[in-house]
C-alpha cells in the first residue's frame, strides 16, 4: 500500500494521497483578522498550492466540505468561492463550531490526482 503525506506534524496530515485521490485535511486561513471572504481566498489559495504540489488544477477538485462559524456568511464565503472555482465539485456548506473563535470558515477537499 503506497500512501503519501505531506505537511504532516503530530496530530495531521494536510494532504494524504491514496492511490489516484487526494485528501486535504480542513484548511483554515492564516490571517483570521479577515472576514469570511477573506478568509475563504486564502483557503483557496492554499489549495491551489497542493494543488500545484500534486500537479493538477482546480479541475480535478471532487468534493468540498465547507464548514462555517455564521451561516449567515454563506454570501460572503460564495463569493470568494465562485470566483476561484471552474468546473464545480459535488459541495457541502454547513454551519458549525469551529476550532478556534477567530476561524470563520474551513474547507476540506478530496482531489483526482493522475
């Protein structure tokens, strides 16, 4: 069994890769002096840099699981989302408390890998 991680410490792995899948660990924004908006573009933007790491785009993203603090953000977080995705994935946004009081929102992705 052939499984790869990358940016492990000791509780997680942020990608695991299994075969022809990808698994993203939730990701959260660095700077959470950000709205939710904000705070979803730099999530995004971390996942364009796994997913450059692997090889692939936005494309091959399958699913997203988002997870945010106020579901009355669900605008603010689309709007950040729809400008950065292509090819929509199968998508989950559901409203829950988060790790941290200052995380706004996190996103956990299962990515096609060639």
């Amino acid at each position: 069994m052939n499984i790869q991680r990358f940016d492990t410490n000791a509780r997680l792995s942020r990608v695991v890769v299994h075969g022809n899948t990808a698994y993203f660990s939730g990701l959260t924004a660095d700077d959470r002096g950000k709205d939710t908006q904000g705070q979803t573009a730099e999530i995004l933007a971390k996942a364009d840099a796994y997913l450059e790491t692997l090889g692939v785009d936005r494309n091959a993203v399958l699913s997203a699981t988002i997870w945010l603090r106020d579901i009355g953000d669900f605008d603010l977080m689309n709007a950040a989302w729809t400008a950065w995705i292509d090819a929509p994935p199968a998508r989950a946004t559901v409203e829950a408390v988060l790790g941290l009081p200052d995380i706004r929102v996190e996103i956990q992705f299962t990515v096609a890998i060639a």
